[in-house]
C-alpha cells in the first residue's frame, strides 16, 4: 500500500538535493537520476515539487518512470483532496493531443504528402522542427525527392497486367511488399502511440519496422508488441560494454532478423531547425542512458543532446567486433558511395542501406537513388554479393518501383511514417495501405506483374542523371595523376 501524500508535501519538496514529482498520481523522488536524465536536468528542475503528467505523457511511455527509478524512489500517492489547479500548471503549451481533433479525416489522406502537410500544421513547433529538419540548407534531403524525379519509367504495354503481386524477401524475411519502416529517434513526438503504432502496423500490414537504438518507448515494450519479426538499429555506444548487453537482447528476444548499424553520422550533424525551436519540453529517448549537452555552436537541439553516446572512432575493423557478437545477419546503414558498398562486400556484411540519413546526415551528400546507380554502374557485382536495400525521399510507390528495378530488395520509409503516427496505428496502416496500392498501380501502367521477378533496369530510363555519374575509369585516371604531379 502506498502512502497518501498531501499536495503541500510534494511541493517542498523542490530544490535539486531533495526533488520530487507527481505523475499520474504517483509520487517520484528523482534526486538521484536527475543528473543522469538523458534529456537534462533543467526540465526536472523546471517541474519539481509539481505535477509533471502531462509533459512526462508527451515524450515518455507510461512505463519508463517505473522501470527506470528504484523502487524505494516511490514515495507514495497523491492524496486528490489537496490538489490544487496550480499544481497541475505546466509551463508546456503547445501539444499534440490539443490539436488532434482538428486533423482531416484519414478518408481525405490520398498520398502521403497529405501526411506531411497534415504534421506540419498539427505537431507542435519542436516535433515537426525536429522530424522534418535536416542538416544545414537540407539540401540533400530535398535533392533525395527531386532526383527520383527526373528518371523516367519506360513501360512496356499489353502484358496481361489484370493481376499483381507486390511480394519479396527482404534479408530472408517474407513481407508483402519490400518497405520496411526506417529507424527513426523519438517517435513518440509524432504521436503518442510512438513506435508501438510503428510495430503494429507493421505486422497487420506484413512489411517490416527496424527499431532505433534512441527509441522514445523501451524495447522491451515494442518487442511486446511486436508479433514477430523486426529489424534493430544499432548506434555503437563510446562504451562498447552498453552495446554488447543491447546485442544480446536483441540476440535473445527471438524476434530481430537483422542488425542494422548505422555509420553515417558519427557525428551529430548541425540540425538548424532543431537548434533553432526551443522545446516546450525537452525530448528524450528511453533507452539511452547517457547524456553529454553541448555548449558551443555546433547545433543540432535535441538530437545532439541524445546523442553524446554514439563513438565516433566507429571504424571498418569494428565489423569483426560485431561479428563476435551476433550471428544476425550485419546491415551497414548510411552507405553512400559505391567504393564504400564494395567495402562492406569485404567486410563480410550481408547487407547495405543506401541512405544519407534522410539528409541528416552531410548535407550536399549525393541523394541516395544516385548512390544506387553508381553502384549498378560501377560495381554491379555486390547485388549478387549483399542485399542493397535504400531509403531517403521515397514518397510514391512508383518511387519504390524505380528503386527496385534499379537493383535494390528493399525501400525505407521515414518521415512519412512518423507523420502517420499522429493518427496512430491506424494511420500507419493508412499510409503503408496506400503506398502499395501506388505500387501495384506504377507496376500495371508498367507492364510488370511481379514485381521482384519482371523489374529491372530495363523499365527506367535514367538518361537524365546519368552523367552525374562518374566513371570508374575516371577517378582512377585523376588519381594517377595526382599521384604523378606529386613525382
Ligand atoms: O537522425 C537522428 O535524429 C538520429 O539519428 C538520432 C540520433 C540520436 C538520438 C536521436 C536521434
């Protein structure tokens, strides 16, 4: 039985040698952890001897608190009779649930641009900063979108295309059509069901989500809601003793298929947008426990707060290390150059993301559908040798269609399945719903009928970039002379 604390108990209780907060009815003594919240003390601080339901609900699991203090932490239950309204006063204004009654019905969202538009006039200033933003101009992340774009489909007419089939095996795993759900930090900014709505979609739909290591609820909490398979992303912790016990878990849940580890931002890259909006609340991740804030210029708001954790001396040897292990298969994320694909056929990986973060990661980094060119351009072998999957500015299933001809098993969704997320699992289903319904149609009007077996590159035309693309011969010649100049 838990003891029933006054209201002017708690509310003494609120300087940082002697802190505690009332959430959803619970009293928490948070001395001890505040320094170690991974999203900074000052938010603690800000709310001490209060009620902090409501800020807590918009960025953590109900669960967290739970696991995450100790169970002597728990002072007691707040006695209702000696609330009073200024106890349940945030300092937070705008938030999600506020402005959810005024969303368009999810029977007005044709594409997922609606999505998108949708989130940007109902996330709150930080969420839609943080998940919209980029790296400096997002110039990358734009360029992702419009090079897609400017190659065209050559469709081949009269091929009896009155049935389609959309399915593919993606590192081993059957799924309806080859999407997975990409990594993405913090769901539960876009909405509050976070990645279990990411979880459940996934599997009513039969494609596939990929976990991210800064995940918003626990792991624990989406492996349960996970009915069986996923993919897990992977940052390489300073402390390498932290990833090995992740590795493990994922290891033994049973239910990851595949490692993914993410090498394109060693570094955090300066995230403008996310800088610049000051959170209402500060956005935290549930299963980093380590926190390093920054005090220069660098910029990146939220993510560089979350971030302090990940080891940038991350090298091509430390494949070797994961190796030792997992027997997983190895995913290395955020290629983007062919050399480096050919690298990670050497480094004995079972496969590649060609992405740039989404444009997160170097801004003016090449968008990822070049990438993938070069690479049938330029090492046409590692399709044979790896699994090629992509993602970065996929919004049409003709998108997807042009990927796959172009080689690649399977395409990622980011952005667009965050915005989903403020209708839910719901919503999720609605916009994977739809981007098979645009992909079934690209491979009709085609003249596909299955889409893993009948694409190929013949379908696409890519005249138009393909100069972009530098011949081997080329740079080898430049470094030759380079390498003369210097005799
Ligand atoms: O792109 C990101 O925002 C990202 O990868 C990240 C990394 C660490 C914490 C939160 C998000």
């Amino acid at each position: 039985m838990l003891r029933k604390v006054p209201m002017s108990e708690v509310s003494q209780h609120n300087h940082d040698e002697n802190i505690w907060l009332v959430i959803s009815g619970k009293i928490y003594d948070f001395t001890r952890f505040m320094p170690e919240h991974p999203g900074g003390a000052d938010v603690i601080r800000r709310y001490a001897g209060r009620d902090a339901t409501k800020v807590y609900g918009e960025v953590h699991s109900p669960n967290l608190v739970q696991m995450t203090l100790h169970p002597s932490e728990v002072i007691g239950e707040i006695d209702d009779s000696t609330i009073t309204f200024d106890a349940h006063q945030s300092t937070a204004t705008k938030t999600t649930s506020s402005t959810q009654a005024e969303m368009p019905s999810l029977d007005n969202i044709i594409n997922l641009y609606d999505l998108e538009d949708v989130a940007s006039k109902h996330l709150s200033q930080k969420a839609w900063a943080y998940i919209n933003g980029a790296s400096n101009d997002n110039i990358t992340r734009d360029e992702n979108q419009a090079l897609m774009r400017r190659i065209w489909f050559r469709p081949s007419v009269m091929r009896d295309v009155s049935s389609v089939g959309t399915r593919a095996k993606l590192l081993g795993t059957d799924l309806e059509c080859p999407i997975f759900i990409c990594p993405t930090g913090a769901v539960r900014m876009a909405g509050n069901e976070g990645e279990i709505a990411l979880a459940k979609a996934a599997a009513t739909m039969g494609i596939i989500q990929c976990i991210a290591t800064a995940s918003s609820y626990p792991l624990e909490e989406i492996l349960d809601a996970t009915p069986e398979r996923a993919f897990f992303q992977l940052y390489v912790n300073k402390d390498r003793q932290k990833s090995e016990a992740l590795i493990k878990q994922i290891n033994e849940s049973g239910k990851v298929r595949a490692l993914f580890i993410t090498v394109d931002v060693p570094v955090i890259s300066k995230r403008e947008a996310d800088e610049r909006v000051k959170p209402d609340v500060v956005i935290d991740t549930a299963n980093i426990k380590t926190h390093k804030g920054g005090s220069d210029k660098k910029g990146a708001g939220m993510t560089r707060q979350n971030s302090g954790f990940i080891d940038s001396a991350l090298s091509w040897n430390d494949i070797e290390w994961l190796r030792g292990h997992t027997k997983l298969p190895i995913v290395v994320k955020g290629i983007q150059s062919w050399r480096d694909a050919k690298m990670a056929v050497q480094y004995g990986c079972q496969g590649i993301v060609v992405s740039n973060h989404g444009g997160r990661a170097a801004d003016t980094a090449q968008p990822a559908i070049l990438t993938l060119l070069e690479l049938q351009k330029n090492c046409p072998e590692v399709f044979s040798a790896l699994e090629v999957l992509i993602d970065g500015g996929f919004r049409r299933g003709s998108d997807v269609v042009k990927a796959i001809c172009l080689g690649a098993s399977g395409v990622g969704i980011g952005r667009p399945m965050l915005y989903a997320v403020q209708y839910g699992q719901v919503g999720v289903e609605h916009a994977i719903q739809i981007l098979r319904e645009e992909i079934e149609t690209a491979m009709q009007l085609c003249g596909m009928t299955d889409l893993i077996r009948d694409s190929s590159p013949d379908y696409v035309n890519t005249c138009q970039i393909d100069h972009l693309v530098p011949s081997k011969r080329h740079s080898y010649l430049r470094k030759i002379e380079r390498f003369q100049t210097k005799l």
